[in-house]
C-alpha cells in the first residue's frame, strides 16, 4: 500500500484512532508526571546527550574498547555489516546448536533485519515472549508502537485470537488474557534452545550490556537457555558504568512514565562457575546497517543518539492520528521518519521526512535533544536532489520566479494587483489536494493599510 | 561463508572514515558541545531517612514489605508470609541467610520442579531509597531464577544496604557479577488495551523483609 493510503486506511479506522489516543494521551501525560520527580530534567538531558556525542566522535574507539572488555568477561563478539549478515551469523549459531526454538525478548534492531523470517527459513522457530509481540505474532502482524507493539488492537479481537490460537475459553479480562499467555509461554522458555534479546546499553568500560523490562521474558531469555545472542546496534555503546545512571533516569521516564522500569538486567560476559546460574553462551552481535554513514555529518549523526523510548511518537500529531503501520516503517513516527531513510536508503523511503508538519513536538520531548525537524528538511532535501527530470525542472523554474517577484516590491504589486482581478490562484494541487486554498482578498493588506492611514488623517 | 574479521575492519574502517568526512562540517557548524559528563551530587539523604522513603516507595511500586528486628522475628515473620500467600513449594537461594530462616526451603531445584515451586526466597545485596528498588547480585548468591520463576519473591534485605539513590547503588555494585538485576515492584504490563496486569512472567507478588539489626 502506498504511505497515502495506508494514512487513509488508517483515518477511516475509528477504533484505531481511539486506541491511539487514548495511549498517547496516557503516555504522555503520564511522562510529564514523571519529569517532575528529576530535580533538572534539562540537566540530565544535556548531560546524555553530552555523553553520547563524545561516544559517537570516538565510536570505533568505544566500540573496540567494549569489544575486548566483553571479550574478557567472556563473550564472544560478533560484527555485521548489515541485516543480512547478522541474520546469518545468528543463523549459524542456531543451527551449530542445532537449535529448533529460540525465545525472544522485545528487540527493534531483530525487527529491523527481518530476523524471525530468516531463522524460519533455516527450520528454527522464533517465539516472541513479550506480552504485545506475542499477540502480534500470533495474529501474524508487525509492531505498531516502539513500546506498546499491539496498541492497535482490542481486548476483544486478542480475546477471539487466543482462543482460536491457544484454545482457551473467551473472555473479556485482561488478567486471564495474561495468564493464558504466561501459561503458554512458560512451556517455550523451559524447551527453547537460544534466547534472544536486544540491548539497550552496553557499556564500553566494564563489556556489560544493559536490557530494561516490565514483564520478566527479557529476564527469563537471558538466564533460561544455554545460549543468549544479544543484537545490538553499534550505536548503543556508551563510555562508563556510571554513565547509565542519567541514561536509567530519562528513558523509562521518556517511554512509559515509570521512574523505572521493572527490571533492568546488567549482564556482564557469562557464569563464572559452571554451578552459577546463567548460559554456558554469550554471544554479542554489533549491528552497523548503514549506522556508519551515519556520522558523517553532525546533522545525521545525532540520530545515533536515539534511545527508543518512543516519546516522540506519542507526541507527534499525525503518529497520534494515523498510528504505526501507515509509516511502512520498522520504525514509525517521528523517529521512523529520519531512521529509515539512512538505513534502508531514501530512495525507498522518500515518503517518510514528509510524514510531518514539522511542528517540533517531538524535538521537544526527545530525552537526548535530537533535532528531528532538522533532520527531515535535511532528508527532505536529499528526496529533491535525488528527484531527476520535469518535476525537478519545474519547481527549479518556479523557485527562480518566485524569488525574482519576492525581490522586487512593485514587481510583486504588480503580479498581485493582475492575480487578484483575474482570480488567479496558483497551481500547487500537493498542496490543495488537503487543504483548502482560500481566494485572493479583493484588496491586498497594503492597500487596506495605505486607505487605513488616509481614513485616519481625515477623521 | 562470512568472515567476521573482514566485517569488523570494513565497520570500523567505515566509521573513521565517516568521522573524517564530518570534521569540516562540525567545524562550520557549533563545535560539538562540550558539556561536563560529571554528575553533581544531588542532597544526600541521611541514614535514618532511609527506611521510611525507601518503603514509602515500595508501596507506591505495588511491591509489599515487613519491618523486623533480628533473625528470630525474621524467620517468625517469613513463615507467616508464606502461608499467608499459602505457599507450600518454596524455593531458596543458596544464601546462609535464608538457609538459617528457612531450614526446609528447596534448593538445587531443576527446571521444571523450580516452575511448580509457589514461591522463592533470596536476599538482596542493596535496595534503593529513591526508586523502591532491589539490586540482586550473582557473584553473591544465586538468587537469578529463585527470584524470577515462582509466582511469588520474597526478598530479605538488611536495612544497612539501603542505598539513597540509582547513582550510590551504581558506584556500589559488585561489577564482577555476570548478572546484576535491578527489581522495582511485581512484574507487569499493559499491553493490553493499557489495562495494568501484574505478574506476566515474573512474580505477581514481591515482598521485602526488611531486617534492623538487633540492638546490642
């Protein structure tokens, strides 16, 4: 589906919207709550953003310094170039273990390389263990928010998916909706043979990296099976152990509004004795997929600064109208917009800097101070320069005009004055396709200004 | 066949590479900024605040807790926790601690008798006065799954370890431990349609015992 009709799709879809709403507004209203108990917010939010700029000015430093600390706890690293290759690698390892099952904890870097497909092709069955992945799973969708995968549906559609999936009784309760899940989950962590997890930080002093949760599976995935592969994007890496605690401050605040989350597992290499609770395995993969370029300049490169908390989806005016999947994105919203076009290349994603008003909520409540409206005029830009022949012609020889009018005072009254006897309203149809274009005025604010002051010195 | 070396040097070779080309243009736009990465302290609590905020945020966490004094009132009170959740399978960590309190607590339990266990018990290394938080360390005890698995956690912690915040917690953990968790109340979502549910795949029910030294 095109970006334009999956919008339509989705403003035609009255209970979407609604559950839409109802999240972001709860979301962010319960963020700004927990802003209040950070005695600086603007403090801890220069200070991470501080933090991660050093990191990425330095990021093959970092990142070599987290590999060998790592190293040395006793895990064994893992570096793919793109979504291919560390489908690959992980592939690999599954079918060395000749694995059948892998667990998943909620992860958006094994979203973004498509990796349940690919461990499908090779026979191993991937079963994701977060509450909202697994409903999507089931249902055979993709997520539509960064924190609440299945936003998007209701009680009563997960209720007739459970059970026609799980065979259990309808019900319209939450809580045995849960139990269900917990109960069918329970029996896949006990037999899968790898789990899989993302990474939130990994922490280039000490080789730990950090998983932030509310519900247990990331727990149960990292300590049940033998062998744990963690997928990271090159990007997590930050200098110090203590650097976390701003980090721990601002996304779960950012995210959901919790002043933490449940859980936060900090896993350094694996078991020391073999009695030790724990995998045998660690393996960690370092994402680059187009990350790199990244860097490249000071505008684009702030985009690795991203934490995901997903605050800026529930911020963003058309993410709160037309929700995930209208984006086709693996990331959606305001963030989406500028992540995928770096990664999967603009040309496949030039519909994305466009997917906002450019109305700078999501700058404002980014816990790292991207400058996301900065970024998508500058992809923006990209989409044009790469845009060839006629179109770019025109709008070239437009421009020209435009600017030659707007220079020259009487030249512009006078193309006014001929526009507004003849009515003519110019030809922007991308612009009045959604809005309305109002007339000319029968006489310009000049004029009116000019017969104002005449009025005035008479009376 | 994917030769993971090549990987890393065309990654690493690619990010100098990228920085290289950025250096002109950081140039033309503001230097980066150079902010302090110190963290300046924020008011300390004092000891004796410490108990009182630290279950003042326990409660507000949905977690639950017992304030005892010596191991005799300790072990009196766990056991009243225990059968009052009606917990007849308990499994324990390998604590000294929570051997003395609860001599028939099952340990070394496999995989699938720790699944019907009813309820574990463990200790924690530090809490959190700010947060309401466990921190469990595996270079201590092996309290990962004891903690996790059951239905219910019940955490017995010194009130000697109350750390005032994240920061004094962090500065303190044990970083040889291949497993550091940080536990905050009873596991939980809203994934669907928001409603909050405790106790997904974690304990529903955590409860801390809070142990005072006995007066000398």
């Amino acid at each position: 589906m095109t970006f334009e009709g999956g919008v339509r799709a989705a403003l035609a879809d009255v209970q979407l919207r609604g559950a839409l709403r109802q999240a972001t507004t709860l979301f962010g209203d319960r963020r700004g709550t927990a802003l209040a108990s950070v005695p600086d917010w603007e403090g801890a939010r220069e200070r991470a953003r501080a933090i991660k700029d050093e990191t990425l000015l330095h990021l093959d430093r970092y990142l070599e310094q987290f590999t060998s600390s790592a190293e040395r706890a006793g895990a064994r690293m893992h570096w793919a170039r793109d979504a291919g290759e560390a489908c690959e690698i992980i592939g690999r390892i599954g079918e060395v273990l000749g694995a059948r099952t892998v667990v998943k904890s909620k992860s958006m870097a094994t979203e973004e390389i498509h990796l349940n497909a690919a461990l499908a092709r090779r026979g191993i069955e991937p079963i994701e263990t977060d509450l909202g992945e697994y409903i999507i799973q089931l249902a055979g969708e993709t997520p539509s928010h960064i924190v609440v995968p299945a936003i998007h549906k209701t009680k009563a559609q997960i209720a007739a998916l459970f059970a026609e999936k799980l065979g259990i009784a309808p019900t319209d309760d939450a809580a045995a909706l849960t139990a269900a899940a917990r109960q069918a989950l329970r029996r896949r962590f006990a037999e899968a043979d790898i789990g899989i997890s993302g990474v939130n930080f990994a922490v280039a002093e000490t080789g730990t990296i950090l998983i932030l949760e509310n519900e247990g599976n990331a727990r149960l995935t990292t300590s049940l099976p033998r062998t744990h592969i963690a997928l990271m994007g090159i990007e997590k890496v930050i200098p110090r152990f203590a650097d976390l605690e701003v980090f721990l401050q601002l996304l779960p605040r950012s995210g959901t509004g919790q002043v933490l989350t449940a859980y936060q597992s900090l896993l350094t290499g694996v078991k020391r004795r073999p009695e030790d609770e724990g995998p045998d395995e660690l393996h960690i993969v370092l994402l680059d997929n187009g990350r790199s370029r990244m860097l490249a300049s000071p505008v684009t490169r702030q985009s690795l600064a991203c934490i995901r908390c997903g605050a800026c989806l529930n911020a963003c005016p058309v993410y709160r109208q037309i929700g995930g999947h209208a984006y086709d994105s693996v990331y959606p919203g305001p963030i989406g917009a500028i992540l995928t076009p770096q990664l999967i290349g603009i040309e496949r994603a030039a519909h994305l800097p466009y997917a906002s008003s450019l109305c700078g909520a999501c700058r404002d409540v980014c816990p790292v101070k991207i400058d996301i409206p900065a970024l998508l005029l500058h992809l923006r830009a990209q989409v044009i320069e790469q845009r060839a022949g006629k179109s770019r012609l025109l709008e070239r020889v437009a421009f020209r005009c435009y600017a030659a009018v707007m220079a020259r005072p009487r030249l512009y009254e006078w193309t006014m004055r001929v526009a507004r006897i003849l009515r003519i309203v110019p030809p922007l149809p991308a612009w009045t396709k959604w809005r309305d274009l109002r007339p000319l005025a029968p006489r310009s604010f000049r004029e009116e200004w000019r017969v104002g002051l005449r009025d005035e010195g008479v009376s | 066949m994917i030769r993971t070396d090549d990987a890393r040097g065309q990654i690493l070779r690619s990010i100098r590479e990228s920085l290289a080309a950025s250096v002109p243009l950081d140039a033309m736009a503001h230097a980066p900024r150079r902010h302090s990465t110190h963290v300046p302290p924020g008011p300390s609590l004092q000891a004796p605040d410490l108990v009182p905020r630290f279950t003042e945020q326990l409660s507000a966490v949905g977690a639950q807790w017992t304030l005892v004094r010596g191991e005799v009132e300790a072990a009196r009170a766990l056991r009243r926790i225990l059968s009052d959740a009606g917990a007849k399978r308990v499994a324990g960590s390998d604590a000294p601690l929570v051997a003395r309190l609860l001599p028939e607590r099952l340990t070394d339990l496999s995989r699938d008798e720790l699944f019907i266990c009813d309820a574990g018990v463990t200790t924690a290394q530090w809490g959190i006065a700010e947060t309401g938080t466990l921190v469990l360390e595996s270079a201590r005890e092996r309290s990962r799954l004891a903690s996790l698995v059951p239905p219910m956690h019940v955490a017995l912690l010194s009130t000697s370890r109350i750390c005032a915040s994240l920061a004094d917690a962090l500065a303190r953990v044990d970083v040889a431990s291949h497993a550091v968790t940080l536990i905050t109340g009873p596991s939980r979502t809203s994934d669907i349609e928001l409603t909050l549910v405790v106790g997904v795949h974690g304990p529903q029910v955590v409860h801390i015992l809070l142990l005072e030294e006995e007066a000398q």
